[in-house]
C-alpha cells in the first residue's frame, strides 16, 4: 500500500511496558474543519484528525490522547492498570500504528475509557466517550452514538460532581452537561446545566460560554 502523504509516522514509549512503536499523525496543515454540528462536533474536509488522537501500545494496549501518552503513571494507579490489561480482549488482527478506519479509531477510544478509568480521571473519560460517539455518528450508527453519548454524560455528572474542574474548562463541561441532557431528552437537566452556564459565565469570552448561549436560545425554541 503506498503511503498516504497526509500522514506521517511518530515513534512514542509505551510508559508501562517501555515498547517503542510507531503511530500516524496527520500532518497539521493538512487539517481543514469544514463546519460544525449543533454539538461543535467538528466535520473535517478529507481526513480526520480525530482518528489518529488516541495513541495505544501494540504490545500492552496501554491507551491515552497523544500529547500525554509517554507521560509516566504514578504507581498509586498501576494495580489498576495491570487488572484492566488482564482483562482485555483485543482482537489480533488490529493494527493500531496503520491507517485507520472508524471501527479501528473506535477501539483505540473504548481502550483509553478503560485506562482514564483506572487512573481516576473521570473528565477524561467523558470525553473519550463524546469522541466514540461522534466517530459513530460518522459511521451513521446511531444506536452506539447514543449509547456512547450516555455514558459520556455519566461520566461528565462525575467530573463536574466528583473531581477538581479548572475554571477554564467548566464552560465546556457545562455545555456538554446541557447538550448531552438535551440529546438524551433530560430537560429538566438540560435547563439546569445552560442555565448554570449561561449566568455563571454571562460575561467570559470563552469559546463554549459564548456557543452555549446562542445553544441554550436555539433548544428553548424547540421545546416550546
Ligand atoms: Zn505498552
């Protein structure tokens, strides 16, 4: 097969188990959002970068996003770690350093819940499951986006409920919190989380605030 010239090989450490292996990337100038969903799920013009986000180890299936992927794990998490990758069943077919289709990109997703899991970082992992969804809302199966997309607001409830939030990403997880209730027909959650956004960041310039406003008007029109 000759090589696609939209991507190009890195090598990254495996930070548990020390194999060293290569993963695609997609060249950065060669990203091009086409528009957006009503859920700022970006739509790509030719490739998609989000199939390439999740790095996994081909030896230990060790998965996390890219720009951390090599960081050590503290120990405190390792037993963790070590009983979710005695459980895992991955077929061996599956190349994860090659090309990869949707289903692949999916796997790749589904791993790293597991490992954000383990490592007790439940915002994480709400974002893993909005990615799974929205790679099966490209694949037109609707049945696994909304599944996914439920365990994303789970684990979102959790984040916001149960973990420390940095002021500058509240407004994401206050829009998702709303977009996800709204998307699962919880509207009586739905108006909670746009409102706690709304007012909470009536005057930020943060990029989610700003949707969520314009969002928030859009889904009180649909539920009149
Ligand atoms: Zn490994």
């Amino acid at each position: 097969m000759s090589q696609n010239p939209l991507l190009w090989d890195k090598k990254y450490t495996c930070p548990i188990c020390g194999t060293v292996s290569p993963s695609k990337k997609v060249f950065i100038d060669k990203i091009r959002v086409k528009d957006y969903d009503e859920d700022l799920k970006p739509n790509y013009e030719g490739i998609n970068p989000m199939l390439y986000s999740v790095i996994t180890c081909p030896h230990c299936y060790y998965s996390a996003l890219e720009p951390e992927f090599e960081q050590k794990v503290s120990p405190i998490y390792m037993d963790e770690i070590k009983k979710v990758q005695s459980e895992l069943k991955v077929p061996q077919n599956i190349v994860f350093s090659a090309e990869r289709d949707h289903i692949t990109a999916i796997l790749t997703y589904a791993l790293a819940t597991l490992f954000y899991k383990a490592k007790k970082q439940p915002c994480k992992v709400a974002e893993m499951y909005l990615r799974m969804g929205w790679l099966y809302r490209e694949i037109s199966n609707t049945e696994n986006e909304l599944k996914a997309l439920a365990h994303a607001l789970v684990s979102f409830e959790d984040c916001f409920t149960n973990s420390y939030v940095d002021a500058e990403k509240e407004p994401m997880i206050l829009f998702y919190l709303g977009e996800l209730s709204f998307r699962l027909g919880k509207f009586e959650d739905t108006k909670k989380w746009f409102s706690m956004l709304v007012n909470n960041y009536r005057n930020s310039t943060s990029f989610y605030a700003k949707a969520g406003k314009d969002r928030w008007q859009s889904i009180k029109d649909q539920l009149k």
